[in-house]
C-alpha cells in the first residue's frame, strides 16, 4: 500500500528535497496528504498540483486570496494562518516531515506527534526548546521519531543496534562555514550574501547564517544531548571542512563509527523515509580517493562564541535553550535586514541570556510565553547596536 506523506514546510529546501525523493520513488508508493508552506503561494500550488496532493496550507492568512486564487476548483482542501497548519498537521498520514524552520514549527511538530505514524524531525528548536513534551506527546501517541539532520541521521546509523552503555563519546561534524578561516576584524564586516554563501551545503538563509556563525551546531548539539543517551560532555564538536563524515561514535573498546557520504540532505531524509529499510537514490556518490583526504580541526571558540553559549544553554538548563534559540532567530533576521553586524549576533544571544531568568517552562504555552519574553529582550539588546545604513 502506498505509504501516506504529510510534508510541514514544503517549500523550503528540505521540504523540496523530499518531494524530490517521492517523485523519483516507484510509481504509487506515496501519496501526499497535506502540505503547508509559510507564504511562498507559487511554489506551493505547483507542488500541490504536481503531488496530487489533498490540502495545501500556508501560514501567513494574508496568502488566503493568493492561495484560493491559485487552487480554487482542483477539489484540494486549502487553508491559510496558523489554525489551518494545526489542522494540516492533525490529517492522517503514515509518515510526516516536520521542517518548519524554528521555534514555528513546535505546535504542529506536537500536534503531528500527538496523532502517531512516523515523524521526520528536521526542525531542531523542537527539541531545543521543548525536548521533555515531544518525547511525552510521542510516547502517548505511539509515534516514531527519527532525527533528519545529517549529523543526528549519522549518528542515529552508527548507534544501530549497539549497546548504549558501551559508547564513549558521540562527535558532531561541521563544516566550519563560509568564515571558518576568516579573521574576526573581517568577519565583523562580512555581509549577508557572504553568510548564506555556503561553501559545501545548499541551505536557506537563516541555516546558513547559523552555520557561519556556528549556532547551527551549538543547537546541534543540545538536539544530540536530547537524542542520544550520552551525557553533555561526553558531545564533541569538530570542524571537518570537506563535509564527508557527518558524524562518528566512540565506543569503550576504543572502536569508532563513523557515517559517511556526500554532502546531500536527500541522504538522510531518503534514510528516514524508507527506514527501516533503504531505498535506492540517484545522487553521486562519495569517492574518497578524488577527495584525497579527510580533515579534522577543533573549532576556534574566540572567533565562533555560539558553541560555548549552546553548552552553557544546555548546561544551565531549565529554559535557557529555549532563550538561547528564541535571541539568536531574533538576531540572525536583524542580520539580514543588514540591521546587525555578524559578530553581534552572538553578542546579542549572549546578553539575552545574561539578562533573563531561565526557569524550566512547563507545558507548550509556557515555553511560548518564555520564546516571547526572550524574543522582545533580544529585540532591546539588538535596537541597541542597530546598524546605520
């Protein structure tokens, strides 16, 4: 039977590599039942038309008139605001891809969870700000969760079938970005079209920003703290420029276990989309005799404080990831309006986390009403170094 797809962020660039991976599948193995996207109305229709699929959803209620213009009369269910995304997510579907970006995505990451099947989590922040209510609401739903970003996917294989007591260490890779070479007098001036050029992944905006200032791998690693059963220290960082090994587990018997392949998010979204089993995916493979080599190089914390800033996040505790993640969204968007300098993101996390009391936020409206307060005190601290243009 043709396996049911429910797909929350579908115009992004996960979300486009999954249908990607659904048209190239055998004929009838999916069918899509729901997508939503943000406000993109184009892309949206044309994949809803092309897919087939039963709803179409966008976040933003002012894409309602764009949205009904461009599907009214294909007999496709079709909604706009957040109402409509927490119905889109609540549809039955035997398998969903959770990849709205950021604190966004949490409510219907939950209310997906809540209705059981599988679910794709490529949406960090999930975890980040409310790991103990996801694991509860897919427990009392009987859902599967499986981690989509590469690093987590990675470890997630190496992990199979192995013993948790007999791991030593997990070590998260990273590409190091666009700056990972840069001084910090140049990094202070780098623009946002430096910060999205990302020299290995094709990534969104905001992604991409996090990966330059290496945010994305401070979130990355409070995410594997909550995945993987493996205490906070024992999580290492190392900066792998040629993005091949995307994650390695050491194991007391001084073995390790590594994931390799080519720098393709359709990798780890194809291996949670047919898991248990594989299927087969046309994209080049990893030839390790033309990379030539494999490096390996700690990560500078002077130069990229975001590293240090998510351990001492996920070691405080309580509600602090869920600040950290709520000021450095708040950031990155002033980055990109070129209303913050680069190196002021990380300041502005850091003095938001400084400035508010962290305690541990029970329930979703909590953790909420905590991203707002933390999402108005980063707004303060930003106002406070806007940049002149």
């Amino acid at each position: 039977m043709a396996r049911s797809i429910s797909i929350l962020g579908a115009t992004g660039s996960v979300g486009r590599s999954t249908l990607a991976l659904i048209e190239a599948a055998a004929p009838g193995a999916f069918t899509i039942e729901a997508l939503v996207a943000n406000r993109d109305v184009a892309t949206l229709a044309t994949q809803a038309k092309r897919f087939g699929a039963r709803c179409a959803v966008v976040a933003d209620p002012a894409a309602w008139g764009e949205l009904k213009a461009a599907l009214g009369g294909t007999g496709i269910t079709l909604g706009a605001g957040p109402e409509a995304v927490a119905e889109a997510a609540a549809r039955p579907a035997d398998w969903t891809m959770a990849a709205i970006v950021g604190a966004a995505g949490l409510r219907s990451t939950l209310i997906a969870l809540a209705r059981g099947g599988t679910l794709a989590l490529a949406n960090k922040e999930s975890l980040v700000c409310a790991a103990e209510l996801v694991f509860a609401v897919a427990a009392e739903g009987g859902a599967t969760l499986l981690p989509v970003d590469s690093e987590h996917n990675a470890i997630f294989q190496a992990l199979n079938g192995e013993d948790a007591k007999g791991v030593e260490r997990i070590i998260l890779t990273a590409s190091g970005g666009p700056f990972r070479n840069w001084e910090a007098e140049r990094m202070a001036r780098a623009t946002p079209e430096q910060a999205v050029a990302h020299p290995v992944w094709s990534m969104g905006a905001k992604i991409s920003v996090d990966s330059a200032t290496m945010m994305n791998k401070g979130l990355e690693l409070i995410e594997a703290a909550r995945l993987f059963p493996v205490p906070a220290e024992r999580i290492e960082v190392l900066v792998h420029p040629q993005s091949a090994v995307h994650g390695m587990v050491q194991f007391t018997d001084g073995s390790m276990i590594a994931q390799l392949g080519t720098p393709d998010m359709r990798t780890p979204i194809a291996h949670a989309l047919a898991w248990p089993q594989r299927m087969q995916v046309a994209i080049p493979r990893l030839d390790l005799a033309a990379l030539a080599r494999l490096e390996f190089f700690a990560p500078d914390p002077v130069r990229f404080p975001a590293l240090r800033l998510a351990r001492e996040a996920l070691q405080a505790g309580g509600g602090a990831p869920t600040i950290l993640n709520a000021a450095n969204e708040v950031a990155v968007a002033r980055f990109l309006d070129r209303r913050l300098g680069f190196l002021d993101i990380a300041t502005v996390v850091e003095e938001t986390l400084a400035g508010l009391a962290a305690p541990r936020a029970e329930g979703l409206e909590a953790i909420l009403a905590l991203d707002s307060a933390a999402r108005e005190a980063a707004a303060t601290h930003a106002e406070r170094r806007m940049l002149v243009t």
